[in-house]
C-alpha cells in the first residue's frame, strides 16, 4: 500500500510497459483522421506528430483562422478537392474537406494520471469495442473532468478517424491508457485508494448510494454483455442507474455521460 502522497508504480504490472505487449491498435502505421474539430484538435496537440494535412483551400484557411492554430512547419499540406478527399477515408465518412494523417498517440501510463483526486473519476471500460462509443465516452469524460480513460489492449478499438470523429477533439486532451490486463489495474487503482464502481442493472444500490466522496472509478461493460464476472469481482460496488421499468437498458455511452454527471455533482470536500 502506497503512503499518502507516494506516487504508487503501477508500470510492471497493469500499467503499459513501454515496448511491451501491443498498443491495442491495428498496426503501427500512421492513422488518419476527418473533419474539422478532431483534424483542429489534432493539428493543436502538441503530442501529436501530423505527417499530411489534406483540404480545401477554403476548409484549411477556415479552420486555422477560427480555431487560432497554426500549422507546425514540417507539416506537408496538400490543397484538395472534395471528391480527392473522399477517397481517402471511409466511405461516406463526413469529412467536412479536411483530412489530417499523423501518427498514434505515445502509450500513457496508468500511474501518471491515477493521482488519486476525488474530482477526477476515472473510466474503465470493460470490452467496449464500438468506436462510436468509446469515442463519445471520451467526450463525456473530458466534459466532466475525468482523470482517463483505461481500456484493455486487445479488446478496444485503436485510435481511427471514427473514433476521432466522435470524440469531437477528446482524443487529443483526454489521456487514455491501455493495459494488458483490466483486474490488474483494478487491483491497482483500489492500493491507489479509488472506489471501484461496476454499472449494471441488476445492482443492488442506486450510483447516487453507491458514490462516495473520495476518488471514484468508474466501470462499464460492452452493450449486450455488460460487466464480465471477473471484472465485477474486482469492484467495490455494483450499482444500477434508476431508469424507468419501460426501458431495458441504456446505450454505454449514456449510462457513462450520466454517471460521469453524477460523480461531478458530488459535494466534496474543500482541500
């Protein structure tokens, strides 16, 4: 158990360990990503190495002047029209006439966002896979002033011009850190001194019982499925969210904004 102020070491265990095992992404290729709010918040991010900018003239010069960023010298730009841009995403992906490539994101570690403030949640997701979701989760989450997002390597979708696309820009602010192994960083955030809490319908307490005023994360399961077993184990609590009897169930990334609401509506204790 770590002392109170000690930075706890979670690298070698549930932490991502730098030349480990994979990222969680598809390759180690560059990814590209469309449209304007996540090519503005990419071109912004300090962190992100931009290979290509691809737009109009019109779309470029738009998007620099009312987002006030400048491009990064090295960045080779190409002026485009819309029907070249096109075939360079996913079909009909709603590209707004600007496309930017880059290369992924460095591997963050749990231990270097984990820092144990009560107004920080943290998010973990348990086998969400739907990059739509995860993407709007990370919205939600950078709204509410959550600490990351802790998804598990193998099972989360990489880093894509979807993803990016529904994050609207968190992708680049929000830190999102992959572990090998999601009982592990469980265990580790618990020694951290956060309160684990698994959503699932079938919980006995209401999230308003169940939430404390310490640090809090939250854990959510893949629509369908919910929470595996295993990963319900390692929480502290398992609570449901009061919906009407009507309504079976929520979509992740609604159960997520209203538990990340939840947990910012708290009263906590002035430091």
């Amino acid at each position: 158990m770590a002392k109170k102020g000690e930075k706890k070491a979670l690298r070698g265990r549930a932490g991502r360990m730098q030349g480990g095992r994979g990222s969680g992404r598809a390759s180690k290729g560059a990814v590209r990503f469309w449209g304007r709010h996540a090519v503005a918040a990419a071109l912004a991010n300090e962190n992100r190495t931009i290979l290509k900018l691809w737009g109009t003239r019109e779309a470029i010069d738009a998007m620099l002047e009312e987002e006030q960023i400048e491009l990064p010298q090295d960045v080779r730009v190409e002026y485009a029209q819309n029907t070249d841009m096109a075939r360079l995403v996913a079909r009909d992906a709603p590209h707004q006439n600007l496309v930017v490539e880059c290369d992924p994101l460095d591997d963050i570690f749990l231990d270097d966002v984990a820092l144990g403030e009560p107004g920080a949640p943290i998010v973990v997701l348990d086998h969400v896979t739907d990059p739509h979701n995860v993407g709007a989760i990370m919205r939600s989450a950078a709204a509410f002033g959550a600490a990351c997002i802790v998804t598990q390597d193998r099972h989360a979708p990489p880093e894509s011009g979807v993803l990016a696309k529904s994050a609207s820009g968190a992708l680049e602010t929000l830190p999102w850190v992959r572990v090998v192994n999601l009982s592990r960083a469980l265990d580790d955030l618990a020694e951290a001194g956060y309160w684990r809490i698994g959503l699932d319908g079938d919980g006995e307490a209401t999230l308003a019982d169940a939430l404390t005023t310490g640090p809090v994360a939250l854990v959510l399961g893949a629509e369908g499925d919910g929470l595996r077993h295993n990963i319900g184990q390692h929480c502290d609590q398992i609570a449901r969210l009061p919906i009407a009897t009507a309504v079976e169930s929520l979509n992740v990334s609604n159960a997520a904004a209203i538990s990340l609401y939840a947990c910012a509506m708290r009263d906590l204790p002035e430091n």
